[in-house]
C-alpha cells in the first residue's frame, strides 16, 4: 500500500466515478482501475461496487474512507506546517462575503491578520448572498465565508463575529422623518413599506418581526441596501425596513431612525466554514484570529 493509492481511493469515493476521478487525478483509466484492484486485494475486502455505469462504497469501503480522509488530512496539515516553518506558507485565502461587511468589518480583519501575521497570504474575496455562498463554502469554492445563519447545517460551524442594525429608512420630506422615534406601530399607517425578500435569511427575520406587530411589506423586493435605498430615495411616501450598512450612504436625501422595539444586534453576521475538512496552517490561523478580532464600529 502506498500514498498515491490512498489519494486515488479517495478521489474515486468521492467522485464515483472512474473516468472522471482518473481525469481529475491526470491518470489513465486502466491505471485507476489496477491501483484500486491491489488495494482491495492487499486489503482483502471489496472497497467499491458496481452500481449501473458508476460505482459507489461497499460498507467495508466507507469504513475505510473515513479513516483515509482522516489520514491523509492529518498528513497534508503536517506537510502544510513543516513548509510554514521552512517560511515558504501556502499562499492564499478564498473569503466569500455578504456585500454589507466589504466596506468596513472585513477589510479592517484582514489588515489587522496582516499585522500579526505578515503581507504573504492572498486574500481572494468574493460577494454574494448568504444562500449561494452557504453552496459554494459546501462544494469547496471557499474556505470561510461571511453570511446570515442557516439551519440544518450540522456539517458547518457558525461563529457569530458581529450583529447589524435594523433601522427605518426614508426621505427627508416623508412626514415621519420629524418625529423623534419611530415605532412599529407608527409603520401600520405608512402608505409603502420595502424590504428584503422573505425567502431569505434576514427577509425572514424582518418578515416575522413585521407580522407580529400587524405591518405588512408592500414591496418585499430588495437583496441589498443599494437596491432598496434606491427604491426608497425615489418614493417619498415609502418605508425603507433595512440594516444599516455602508450601502445606503449614498443616499444623501434619505434618513434612518431607530425602531423602539428592536434590539441594535438584531441581525448577527457569522463566520461560517466546514467543520471536519481539512485546512491550511494560514486557514486554521485565520478562523482563530477571526474568533479573537474586536471590530469597533463607527
């Protein structure tokens, strides 16, 4: 038995496939088929099955697997570490992130992980919405991101590193923009309310906050500030129910107040990764520092 057959059973468990693990691993077909053949016969137990034009784990072969993942992360940590200590670290980050912290929080983190640990990682940073990113993080496109929290994800770890403001939002010539706090009661008599999608995660949080107090969306449209503070600058009469983010700066004629009934820390942000897969040193350093980084906002 040797490395390279762990790496090819590996790949071929995952993929089920043997053309496609055989392109993915740059080897012949044949050169799969007979590698995995000496391991089960120097094993002396069926490792995968037949199962029509693909194949799948026999039981014996799940066992298996979950040892040789464990195996062979432990080992690629090892490798990582020892070429960190020959100061030669691998040299990048894939960050997925919600828009609303790429403007402050997150640029602020990644300097400060510079400080300590020096210019040599990249940091590869990409937006999206919380959903998407959830799938990407699960299919291995980053290796942290930056998102809302998701339920029935036993597999990955949310740590919540930060919470947003839920505030109104509206045009400075909008009757309610003179009163000195606003209610939600105070909403039940507004002609236009916008906000986010209910269908996602903070649209869901929004959405049941809005339904216990009696007010009703009129316009559940937005993914974004941007999107909805646009939507508000060009209705005077509308509501605007939003975070508050760096994305309504722009709006110069818009305005935001404090609901009474909400909690500044109504929305935590959480920093999300893969719970059991293996990491870099400069991965496993950056969650680390991430659970410690104290971010002053304003």
């Amino acid at each position: 038995m040797n490395l390279s057959q762990l790496y090819y059973f590996r790949k071929l468990a995952e993929l089920q496939h043997y053309t496609q693990a055989a392109q993915e691993l740059y080897i012949t077909q044949p050169a799969l088929s007979n590698s995995i053949s000496h391991l089960e016969k120097e094993l002396g137990i069926p490792l995968f099955e037949r199962d029509g034009r693909t194949v799948k784990l026999t039981r014996y072969g799940k066992e298996f697997y979950e040892y040789t993942v464990e195996s062979l992360n432990a080992l690629e940590k090892g490798v990582a570490l020892a070429r960190e200590h020959a100061g030669s670290p691998l040299g990048s980050i894939d960050i997925g992130t919600i828009y609303t912290i790429q403007g402050d929080y997150l640029p602020e983190l990644i300097k400060a992980y510079r400080n300590q640990y020096g210019q040599s990682i990249e940091f590869n940073v990409y937006q999206g919405l919380t959903t998407p990113l959830i799938e990407d993080l699960e299919n291995d496109r980053y290796e942290v991101v930056f998102t809302a929290y998701v339920p029935n994800k036993p597999h990955l770890t949310f740590t919540p590193v930060l919470s947003q403001k839920l505030v109104a939002i509206m045009h400075k010539s909008n009757k309610l923009a003179w009163s000195n706090s606003l209610s939600l009661e105070d909403l039940q008599e507004a002609e236009s309310i916008v906000t986010y999608p209910p269908d996602t995660p903070i649209g869901s949080e929004v959405s049941k906050l809005l339904k216990t107090h009696g007010v009703t969306a009129t316009d559940a449209c937005c993914n974004d500030e941007i999107t909805l503070g646009s939507m508000v600058d060009s209705k005077p009469e509308a509501i605007g129910i939003t975070l508050k983010t760096i994305g309504l700066a722009p709006f110069r004629n818009l305005i935001s107040k404090q609901i009474t009934e909400v909690e500044d820390d109504f929305h935590p942000v959480y920093m999300v990764y893969k719970t059991g897969a293996y990491k870099t040193r400069a991965v496993e350093n950056f969650i680390d520092f991430v659970r410690s980084f104290k971010w002053k906002t304003g």
